[in-house]
C-alpha cells in the first residue's frame, strides 16, 4: 500500500479528530506534547489517510452538535414562553422539512414495468 492510502498513525488520527473540532495546530500540539510545526507536515506526508480520518471526526462533531442543538430546542419547546415554544418548534420543523428534502436516499426503486396491453383484436 502507498504511504498516501495506508491508515494514518496514532498520532495523526487523534490530530485530525481534535482538527476536526476546531483546535488549532498550536492547541493540537500542546494537548499531544508535539511540535506544533511537525502536525501539519506530517498530516500532508500522509494526505488521503489524514483526510479520511479528519472527515470522519469531522462528520462525528457535526452530527454530535446537532443532536445537541436538538436536545435545546426540544428543551425550549417546554418553556412558559409562546415565542420561545413557536421559535423551537419552527426550527425543529424547518430541520425535519430540509431532512425530508436533502436527506440520504436508499438506493432508487427501479422504475415499474410498462402495464401490459391486451392484444388487439384480430390477432394484431
């Protein structure tokens, strides 16, 4: 396997998950006692697997804070407040519409068969 393909060491995969939830390289650095000048040569040198680790934890810290948002909104749709409720319950609808528009698809059904028509009569 190439260097640019093979699974990022340890170290490059911890860098790329505290990346992925907004630490700088100085504060990725400091938390891992590496040369914060080293992480972004080394996330380059092995480029594909770094960029595959860092989207994974990218899509894991999106998908955590939106589950976290929700957890708000649905706590403020409990609130004695009607505008507080209408804005909750406004947002967690305009989620679930953009859900229903945007979201993942399974794969497409295929397309029904043409209906079959009786023969003509006279055999044609």
């Amino acid at each position: 396997m190439s260097p640019n393909t093979a699974e990022p060491d340890p170290l490059l995969a911890r860098t790329a998950e505290l990346r992925a939830r907004g630490l700088s390289w100085a504060a990725v650095g400091h938390e891992l006692d590496a040369d914060p000048d080293d992480l972004p040569d080394r996330a380059r040198a092995s480029s594909s697997a770094y960029r595959r680790a860092f989207n994974a934890a990218r899509k894991e810290a999106v998908d955590e804070a939106c589950a976290e948002a929700l957890v708000a909104l649905r706590r403020e749709l409990r609130s004695d407040d009607d505008r507080a409720r209408r804005l909750a319950a406004d947002s967690i609808l305009k989620l679930r519409m953009t859900e229903m528009r945007h979201g993942r698809r399974g794969k497409p059904a295929a397309p029904p068969a043409a209906p079959q028509r009786p023969p003509p009569p006279g055999g044609r």
